[in-house]
C-alpha cells in the first residue's frame, strides 16, 4: 500500500503510518488475499479495469463487509503500468436490506421455512428437471389434526410452538435435496424429487417417507411444561415426467389430505382420479344448490308426529329439492354438501321462513291451528351472532304465533361454549319458541347440562327405536330417556316410528 484514505485507515483500525508498506495479508484472511490478488494480477498485468462486488472478511473473522469496487491502472508517461488504484464503496447495509426484503418474501417468519411462493419456484424447477431426467417426484400435503383445538384451548403462543417444533422435525424426515415448506396456517409441504424413474418403486419411497412423518409427529411434544399428543393428516401426489403444474399438483395432494381426514385422521392417503371425479360432483351439486335456492326449487314436506292414541299434534318441517333434471332429491343427498359449503345458512333461512308462513296459513283452519311445526337447526347456523334476530324477524314478518313453532337443535352445540349456546336458547324461549333436542341419546349431553337446559322436548334417536322390541338394551336406553324426561318435566317423542 503507498497510500489510503481516512475511512480505509478506520476499516483496518491503524493509522496512515500502519496502512503504507504493507500487504493484504496484515489485513484479510486467506481466502480473501487469494481472490484480491486474482483481480490485481488483471489490472497491473493486463491493464483490465475491474468491476465487481465483493465480500471481504476481516484477518480475526469478526467483521464481514460488502463493496462495491473498482480497480484501474496507474500509467507512466509512456503508457507502463506501475500500480493501480482500487475506490471501494461500502454496500453493506444495502446487501443486508436486499437479503432481509428477500427473506420476507420467501420465508415464513414463524418457522423460518420457506414460504408457498418460494415453494411454487422450487415445484416449477422441479418439474422441469423430472422432465429432463425421466425421474419421479411426490408432493406431500401434511396438515395437523385438530389444531383449532389447541389453539382454542391453549391459546396462539403455545399453538405457535407446536408449528414450530413440527417444523424441526420434518426437517429430519427428509434429504438436502427435498423441500420443506409451510403452506400457511397449519399446512405443510413437502416436495420430494430425485425418485426412482419407475412409479411403482417411486410410490414405496414417497409412503415410506410419509409414514416417518406420520410417526415423528405423533411423538409427544413438550408445550409449557407439559406433555401434548398430536397427529397429522397427510395427503401424497406423485410427480411423473410431463406432470401437470405445480397450482394441479398442490390440489390433488390437498385433496388427497382431506381423504385421510375423512377416514379417521392420523393416515396417509395417495389422490387417484376416482378422488377427482367424486370432488367435481360435488363442486356441481354445490353450484345447483345455490342456483336452487334463489330460482325456488326447494319445498317443505311435513312429516306427522303423533300421540299415544295416533292423533297427529304436530309436524316436522322436511326440506326436499326438486332439481329440474334429477327430480326429487332427498336431503341426505344435499344437506351434507350444503353444510360443508356454507350453504345451510341461506337455506335455514329460507325453510324457517317457509316454515312460518305454513303456520299462517294454517292459522285459519280450526283443525290445524293449534298444531306446532318443528324446524331443524344446524349446528352452524345457530352459532350465527344473528341467529336469535332472524327467527324474531321471521315471526313478525309472517305474523306466525311463536308457541307453534319449535326449533330442534343437535347435541353437537354442546361441544363449544355452553354458557353461550344457553343465553341464545334462553332469549329463544323469552320469545315463546319452543326447544327441542334432537337425536338424543348420540352425543354429548349430561344431567347436568340437561339441566341448564332451557327445553321443551328429547327426540330420541332412531337407532333406538328401530330395534326397540328386539332388541334389550335399546328397550332399557328407550325406557331410561322416558323416566328421564319425566323427572325433568320435558316432552319425550322418539323417531323411526313406523309400524302400529
């Protein structure tokens, strides 16, 4: 060195005098002398002018700085080159702002994994070198089990842990080449490449690597001090050369997830076709339904209830579809569709609606006018913040006199806050709306939450009564729900009924 500025001077941490005879080696490590040296070579030797940016790291390791350099040749009279004079700017904080920008948009900030998008560039790669190598791949669509669960009951901070420390280990699970990313929410994928070029031999690899995942999961975790048990669900596509794109790939392994949701949870599903066709048809009974309700196409049938002596003394409310090319359609084939779709909720509404005004009209009948009308309620639909205000409206829109008409709810409310599902049931019956439990006997009532129950009425489920005179212990459940009743002053009808 025959001369440094200030800022250099400050960088080596010497003054003018320690900087002037001296080589980089006083001032750099090894590595970086090498490369330094590299590019002087081209300038003095060639009388190159050098451009680049470089990263140079002090000789104690401590300080890592980027630049931005350029390095001409100092020339004689006579055009000889006798040194060369290097201006470096210090882009230090630029480099750490471009690589903090980056992460935000390619990593997920709570697991540090990359993110869907960066997922979507390695997927798209991915295809393309398959295609090129004649090689497998597999997508793997892993979602934890009931983790609104844990949110609920144990709040965020703890269900962030258990993302966190599900992401450590499918990082164990899988090779340097794979990727792991997260999804979003509780999602994770996994996308693994470099299979065997035969499908059959590229499945047994990709299900031996779920089931890893599928047992590494379900091994006790550490939250607060305490043991938690999960559980994932885990949806696997193939990726054969010529594959279709990464947005198809990801739905047919997402598809495939929701397979093993259905079957119990705690699986491994591979998506298929058939898994394909079944989900189109339902997305077309969805779009009917919709179009249904607003072109009118569902009608109530009302089913008699009777008493001991077969006089009938009420009616259930029954919701069937008269779909212009497939008739009349019974509601196991679209209700389920409806609730998973959020459809229930425009179409509750309508049949309490339509439900009302059959109460009117019936008003006006002597023979019918003291007879109630029981609508089903789902579960979804009375969790509405709402719910309470639509029925009011419903009555004093059609006039209907709210003591004939009854709401049947399902034990699956009372799961969730039951002080709340209480509170609404109680301004129901403040009202005057009658209240009944259907299906009793199935799920997850108590004394004491029948108890706290503002009812009218237990609806025993059919699975009792269908066996009922052969069966004994559906006699005894049968004849306990009776005596039940009876102690707590509620009605008791059962469903199925269908001989003298």
């Amino acid at each position: 060195y025959e001369y440094a500025n200030r800022k250099v001077c400050e960088l080596f941490g010497v003054p003018m005098a320690g900087v002037v005879g001296k080589t980089d080696a006083a001032f750099f490590d090894e590595v970086t002398v090498a490369r330094i040296r590299t590019n002087d070579l081209r300038v003095i030797q060639h009388g190159e002018r050098v451009e680049e940016e470089e990263t140079n790291t002090s000789l104690d390791g401590t300080q890592e700085h980027t630049y931005l350099s350029v390095k001409i040749p100092l020339r004689r009279e006579d055009g000889s080159i006798h040194a060369l004079c290097g201006i470096s700017t210090d882009i230090t904080r630029h480099k750490q702002a471009e690589q903090a920008i980056h992460h935000l948009a390619f990593y997920d900030p709570l697991t540090q994994l990359p993110n869907r998008r960066l997922l979507l560039e390695r997927m798209q790669l991915a295809l393309r070198a398959h295609t090129r190598d004649r090689q497998c791949g597999a997508l793997l669509f892993i979602d934890v089990d009931n983790f609104k669960d844990l949110n609920d009951t144990l709040g965020h901070q703890l269900g962030d842990e258990l993302l966190r420390q599900i992401a450590q280990r499918l990082g164990t699970c899988i090779r340097s080449q794979d990727t792991l990313a997260r999804q979003g929410g509780d999602e994770f994928v996994v996308l693994l490449q470099g299979l065997h070029a035969s499908l059959e031999v590229a499945v047994q690899q990709a299900r031996q690597v779920a089931d890893k995942v599928l047992a590494r999961l379900h091994e006790p975790y550490l939250l607060k001090n305490q043991q938690y048990t999960s559980s994932a669900s885990i949806g696997v596509t193939m990726i054969t050369p010529n594959a279709l794109n990464q947005e198809e790939l990801l739905k047919q392994a997402d598809l495939a997830m929701y397979q093993a949701k259905s079957q119990g949870r705690n699986a491994v599903r591979f998506f298929d076709p058939q898994m394909q066709s079944q989900v189109n048809a339902r997305t077309a009974i969805e779009a009917d339904i919709r179009k249904g309700i607003t072109a009118g196409e569902f009608v109530l049938h009302y089913q008699p209830q009777v008493d001991a002596q077969g006089r009938i003394c009420a009616y259930e409310a029954l919701a069937r579809w008269h779909h212009p090319q497939r008739g009349l359609v019974p509601p196991m084939e679209f209700i389920g569709v409806a609730e998973n779709a959020g459809l229930i909720l425009p179409l509750g509404e309508w049949l309490l609606n339509a439900a009302c005004r059959q109460l009117v009209t019936w008003a006006d009948h002597a023979d019918m006018a003291h007879r109630t009308v029981a609508i089903n309620v789902s579960a979804r639909q009375f969790r509405q913040p709402h719910f309470v205000e639509s029925v009011q409206s419903a009555l004093s829109t059609t006039g209907a006199a709210p003591n004939r008409l009854e709401l049947e709810l399902t034990e699956s409310l009372l799961v969730d806050d039951v002080s709340s599902v209480v509170a609404k049931m109680n301004a129901l019956k403040s009202v005057g709306v009658r209240l009944s439990l259907d299906d009793f006997g199935t799920g997850y009532s108590s004394l004491s939450m029948l108890k706290r129950l503002p009812l009218d009425q237990l609806k025993i489920d059919q699975t009792f009564v269908r066996d009922l005179l052969t069966d004994p212990q559906d006699a005894s459940i049968v004849r306990a729900i009776v005596a039940m009743g009876q102690s707590l002053n509620l009605q008791v009808i059962a469903e199925g009924v269908e001989t003298q």
